[in-house]
C-alpha cells in the first residue's frame, strides 16, 4: 500500500500536468492572460513546492 506522502505527491503531480495544459489550451485559444498566467502558477506550484515540501516533511 502506497503511504500518504506518496499519494499526496502523485494527486499533486497530476493536478499539475492538467493545469499546465489547462493554460496551454488558453493560451492557444485567446484567454484572458491573468487567467492563463494564474493557472501556469497554479501548476508550477503543484508540480514543484508540494512534492518538495512533501519530501521535505517525509525526511524528517
């Protein structure tokens, strides 16, 4: 069985990928560019502080 940092790291890395989609689609498609920007954020953030800080706790 997968522990709880493992499956929070895995949801987070998914959530991210279809962020990062998500605002290459609006990007593509003319949307408003705070939107677009916020969600390239919004997937960085999934994609790199929560499994690091993730990681980080787990160490510990």
């Amino acid at each position: 069985m997968l522990s709880t940092p493992v499956l929070v790291t895995i949801v987070s890395v998914c959530i991210g990928f279809v962020l990062f989609v998500l605002a290459a689609s609006g990007a593509r498609g003319q949307w408003d560019k705070r939107l677009v920007i916020g969600l390239l954020i919004a997937a960085v953030l999934c994609l790199t502080a929560v499994p690091l800080s993730v990681a980080l706790s787990a160490a510990v």
